[in-house]
C-alpha cells in the first residue's frame, strides 16, 4: 500500500461534496446458517462507517485518508486494480464494477470514518465494502443510484467470490438494504423487509479478538462433512425439510463433533422458523422473542461451540440487569453480542461495561444512503 503525507490529502479540498454510509448488522436467528443455504432474520444497526467526498478538480485519482486506522492510499480507478494484499476490498470494488462497466473520470479525496466496532462481528467489512461501491456508483460518469438489492450482490461479488472466501449474503443485504430482513440464502437469493418494530436492543463488544474466517471455514467444515456422511446413511436428508427427529437416528452413527454441529443446526433452522412466525404476527410477545434468542444462543455456544467465558459472563450479567434474551453475534470466537432488553437498555449497558466489556445502545437503522 503506497502512503501518503495528510497534507497531501488536504491539498485542494474546498467543501464536502457529499456524504455516503452504510450500516453495520446484528443477526438475530440463523448465525452460521446463510453460507448453508438457511434462511436467517438480521437488522442493520445505526452503527455505521461513512466517508466524507470532495470531488479533485483535475485528475481522477482517489486519494483515501483513513484516520481510524492510520492509513492512507492511491487508487487509480481507470484500469483493473491488482490486489495488494488478501481481502483487498477496495481494489476489489473497483473491478467489480468496471466489470460491471461503469467509467470514472473524476478524482475525489475521501476520509472513510466508522463507529462500527472493528473485527467483531457486527459485519464492519461488509458496511465498508457496501458504502464504497454506492460512493463509486456516485462519482461515476454517469452517476448511478443502483437498486439497493443489486448494491448488495455487488457487495457480496466484491467481498466473498472475488477472495473465495466462506460467506453468504446476510450482511450485503442489511448494509445495502437496511431494516429487519428475512433473508432466503437460496441463489438467487431474496431479502424481505419485515414489519417489526424492534426497540431494546444493546450491542456490547467483548473486547476478545476474533478470527472471522478461520472461524466460519472450520464450522462450514464440520457441518459440510457431516452432512455427507449422514446422507450417505440417509440418501433422502435434506437439510431445509427432514426434521431434527428424523435426522437423530442418524446424527447417533456420526462422529460426535459433525453431530453436534449438523444438530446445531437443525435445531437453529426450526428456531428462525418459530421467530419468523412470531415478528410476523401482529400480537407477538418481547418474553418469547428473548426466549427464542436464548434458545439459539444455547446452540451457538454448545453445539457450534463460537461462545466464549467471557461472554458468557457477559450475556449472563445482561439478564441479570433486566435482558430478556440475547445472543453472540457473528462468526463467534471472540468479538460482540447483543441483548434484547426493552425498558432497560441503561442498566444492561452498565451491566456490559461491569463484565468487561463496551457497549450502546442501537437502533434498527437504514441500508446505505447518501447524503
């Protein structure tokens, strides 16, 4: 990566252009389920990244000041970039979108700032990757709004399938889309909008660092092998329809570990099944929904194992203080977890902190927007 001096980045600049953002996410049912094919129920979150633009009167070079992480960059969006480093997104963004035939005379200097907390599960990559792609279908000529749905498959295109990295489309569709999302992970893959109005919700950082790819490629294993050889003793499995009960005859022949995670998620599809019927009704109980979030936590720490001590301490001190239900939150190891508290947000924020970690207070917020 080639630096550059701040002054550099300052030479020249007048006013903002405009402002571009993107939101991070939380997934309330169906974590480590959307690479599966499973559906998932995720909320973007007003934790967000944003960049402030102003266009260059001369050139088209992007210049990119990232005061966050102390790092500057060059990008000549004219030609293919070639990638400097893994999970180069973006260089990557830019290509999608050549490829996709978009042109870039005009140059910009870009300050990209974030409150999303980093590598820690609340999909910071994917607001990244979202934001600078609706940024660079603005400064293209012709500017461009793309419809928030093919945002999000440029998105995914950009980050999973440029890098062939394990990923599916939960988080591009909420950075992209915004709101609470039923999510059909099925290609072509679909996200609809839910009604919900979904206040309480506290999302708290452990602090622990985590490995999100490490993480979901070793349980993406261990539930690809273990579905293999299950059906190599139930050649009808399938695992959108066979029920957990008629699976467990055969789960019992596996080795314990391929058991454990494919019964995981078993129990975690028919868990966002249940919670899609509840938030889809018009009389849905706050103490069912944090129940069915506890429920899909329990599997997520014994049967995928990506829970922590810590956040244990953490979720436990969070009912302790008035929770009504809550999760980990990501690919797990480390990183974040919510609580769904309404009427106690505060106390479960303190509550957070006491345990040792960070937390706020979020609110279910919009996909990307310009400003």
């Amino acid at each position: 990566m080639t630096c550059y001096p701040f002054l550099a980045y300052t030479k020249g600049m007048s006013s903002v252009a405009f402002t571009v953002s993107a939101p991070g996410r939380i997934c309330l049912f169906g974590e480590h389920q959307d690479y599966l094919g499973l559906p998932v129920i995720a909320a973007a979150i007003n934790r967000r990244i944003q960049a402030e633009v102003t266009l260059s009167p001369d050139g088209n070079l992007l210049n990119l000041y990232m005061p966050d992480i102390g790092e500057q960059m060059e990008i000549d969006p004219s030609q293919e970039q070639h990638y400097l480093r893994s999970r180069d997104y973006l260089r990557s963004g830019v290509n999608v979108l050549l490829r996709a035939g978009l042109c870039f005379p005009k140059g910009a200097h870009i300050r990209i700032t974030s409150n999303i907390p980093m590598q820690a599960g609340v999909s910071s990559s994917s607001a990244l990757v979202i934001m600078w792609l609706r940024l660079l279908c603005e400064i293209a000529e012709p500017p461009l709004t793309p419809a928030p749905d093919t945002l999000a498959r440029w998105g995914h295109q950009a980050e999973v399938l440029e890098f062939n990295e394990p990923g599916g489309m939960m988080d591009h569709f909420c950075a992209a889309l915004g709101g609470v999302l039923y999510i059909d992970t099925v290609a072509p893959y679909r996200a609809t909008r839910l009604p919900i109005q979904l206040d309480g919700l506290v999302l708290a950082d452990s602090l622990q660092p985590k490995a999100t790819v490490e993480v979901l490629a070793s349980r993406r294993r261990d539930v690809t092998e273990g579905i293999a050889l299950l059906k190599r003793r139930m050649p009808h499995f399938d695992l959108h329809t066979t029920s957990l009960d008629e699976a467990e005859e055969g789960l019992k022949r596996l080795p314990e570990r391929n058991a454990r995670r494919v019964r995981a998620n078993l129990i975690n599809r028919d868990l966002t099944r249940l919670a899609l019927q509840l938030v889809s009704s018009e009389k849905w109980s706050p103490q069912d929904l944090g129940k069915l979030l506890l429920a899909h936590h329990t599997q997520l720490r014994d049967g995928l194992e990506v829970s922590t001590p810590k956040i244990e301490k953490m979720l436990e001190a969070a009912l302790g203080a008035g929770a009504l239900g809550g999760k980990v939150n990501g690919s797990g190891g480390g990183g974040c977890l919510f609580a769904y508290a309404p009427g106690h947000e505060e106390e479960v924020v303190e509550a957070f902190k006491r345990a040792g970690g960070n937390a706020w207070r979020v609110q279910v917020d919009t996909g990307a927007r310009l400003q």
